[in-house]
C-alpha cells in the first residue's frame, strides 16, 4: 500500500447574482488537483491517498482590483479527499488500467453559489463523489500519459435555495488527461499538463445547467535525491492552473457572464519510493477570480489567499 497526503492551499471562486433569483455557479472540478507528476499513476496494487484542500476568499473586488462597495465578508471551505484506486498486473492497450474513485468530506459548500457574498452558507458532511471508471497509465522512456473518463456522483446533500448545501445538485462528466515529460534523461527535471473538461447536468428542483468548463493544470518540476541510494527524494517546481467557462449556462442563469479562475504558486514534495511517499504541496501565490461578460469585457474579480 502506497500513502500519499497533499495539503494544497488553493482559492475557491466566490461569486456575486447578476439576477435577484440566481447566483453564478462554478463547475464541480476543484482545481488545483494536478501540478508535478501530473500523467503518472502508481504501480500495481491498491493505492490510497488522502487531501486536505481550503479554500477561501476574503474579498470582493472589481475589474480594477477595488472592492465592492457594501460587499464584505469571507467565504471558504474545507474538503478531505479520500482516493481508492487499483492497478492490476495486466496490461491493456499496452498501458496500465487505473480506475479510481474519490470519497470526499467537506465543511462548507464545495460549489460556490452565492447570492450575497458574505453570507453564511455551505453545510458540513458527505459530499459529491468523484468516479473514474476509466483511467489508463502509459510508461514510455521520457513520457507518462494518463487519459481517462470520470463522472462526479450528486451525493453530496443539496436543497434548492438551502443555505447549509454540500453538494452541487447535479451529475457531470469529465474527459481527463495527464502527461509527464522527462526533459533530462535521469529523469529528474519534468514538465506537466494536465487537462480536465467538464459538461454538466440539470440542477435537481430547478431549471439551471451551468455551463461546460475547461481546466489546464501545469507544472515544471526537479527531482533532488536526499541520498546516494536515492531512498529519499525532495521534489521541487512552479505549478498554476487556468480555468475558463467555455458554454452557455441554461435556465435562470444564462444571462450571466462566464468566469475564469487563474493561480500561480509552488509545490514541493518529499518522497521515498521504496516504502511509498509523503507530499506536501501548496499553490498561494497570485490566486483569482474573474467573471467575464460575453461581449469581452471583463466584470467582477474576487482574489483569494
């Protein structure tokens, strides 16, 4: 068994009603999941991680980087990951099958939808699950790929204008795929992408779809081994993540404007691969939110810490 625990300290979008009856709604892919390794998988067996995430967001600003007047307040929230995945020894395609799915406890709403910010909302529980029924892992000499399919699973408890929800209300779909490319022929300096898109359905009790998203996640990294018989290994590099509205939204919501979300930050992990690994990473630096109207300009920015 391989243990790996991840403390990312991200921000989580909060968002403002352009409709006295409807708030913007992100999609459910939390990112900030990928950064360094980011299309390798583990070898055969069972594999399970744990992540601890927070996010929050202490103000609310305009496209100039000026708060709104009246509109004061935080918003966060915290949600423990729990990863089961399994690799049998058989190959398929040439590649290893990797499916996994994602228990996840949360203390806050994991999906912003906030009418006015500042205002006491998210619930404490079970939150949506995500299933990656479909995952492969190919190992070549200077390349790891990962592509797979996933969908995310309405457990989490959802009351159409509740304030105390966890989860988000509706079922998504999500096409991923991962790459690590060695640049250095040890392997030790790499650079990785990796790419989630999202559709999603209707909302339960409403007429609101939000609308698709698209998620690029990166880092370049280096390897710097601890010991001569590389038994321990510290791993460091720059991560980010880019993050846009790509579709419509329907219902109620769909004359509000598309958002994106844009983070720069660091990751470090210390490792020992011959009795599993420990890692802990975070993203802090130049982390926020911007909502963008159809016609190109830009409306609201919410940065986080």
């Amino acid at each position: 068994m391989k243990f790996k625990f991840s403390l990312l300290i991200l921000f989580c979008i909060a968002t403002v009603a352009m409709h006295p009856l409807a708030a913007q709604q992100k999609g459910q892919w939390v990112p900030g999941q990928y950064g360094l390794n980011a299309g390798v998988i583990p070898g055969t067996g069972f594999t399970y991680q744990n992540r601890a995430l927070n996010y929050s967001a202490g103000s609310l600003n305009n496209a100039s980087g000026n708060g709104l007047p009246g509109v004061t307040g935080t918003y966060s929230f915290w949600v423990d990951e729990n990863i089961f995945m399994f690799v049998p020894k058989y190959k398929f395609l040439g590649g290893s099958f990797a499916p996994y799915a994602s228990v996840n406890a949360a203390n806050g709403s994991l999906v912003a939808d906030i009418r006015t910010f500042g205002a006491s909302a998210g619930g404490t529980g079970l939150a949506d699950t995500f299933v990656q029924p479909f995952n492969m892992g190919w190992h070549f000499s200077r390349l790891d790929l990962s592509p797979g399919y996933a969908f995310t699973a309405p457990t989490g408890r959802f009351t159409p204008g509740a304030s105390n929800n966890v989860g988000s209300g509706y079922w998504g779909n999500n096409l991923t795929s991962g790459a690590t490319f060695y640049i250095t022929k040890n392997k030790g300096t790499s650079a990785n992408v990796f790419v989630d898109w999202e559709a999603h359905g209707k909302k339960s009790g409403t007429n609101i779809t939000p609308g698709q998203a698209v998620t690029t996640e990166w880092g370049l990294g280096q390897a710097l081994p601890l010991s001569k018989d590389m038994s321990k290994i510290v791993q460091i590099g720059l991560v980010g993540y880019d993050q846009w509205q790509v579709s419509n939204n329907g219902g109620a919501t769909r004359l509000l404007p598309y958002y994106s979300v844009h983070a720069l930050g660091a990751q470090g992990n210390f490792i020992v691969p011959k009795k599993g690994s420990i890692s802990f990473s975070s993203i802090t630096a130049n982390t926020s939110l911007r909502l963008v109207r159809r016609d190109g300009r830009s409306s609201l920015v919410a940065p986080g810490r």
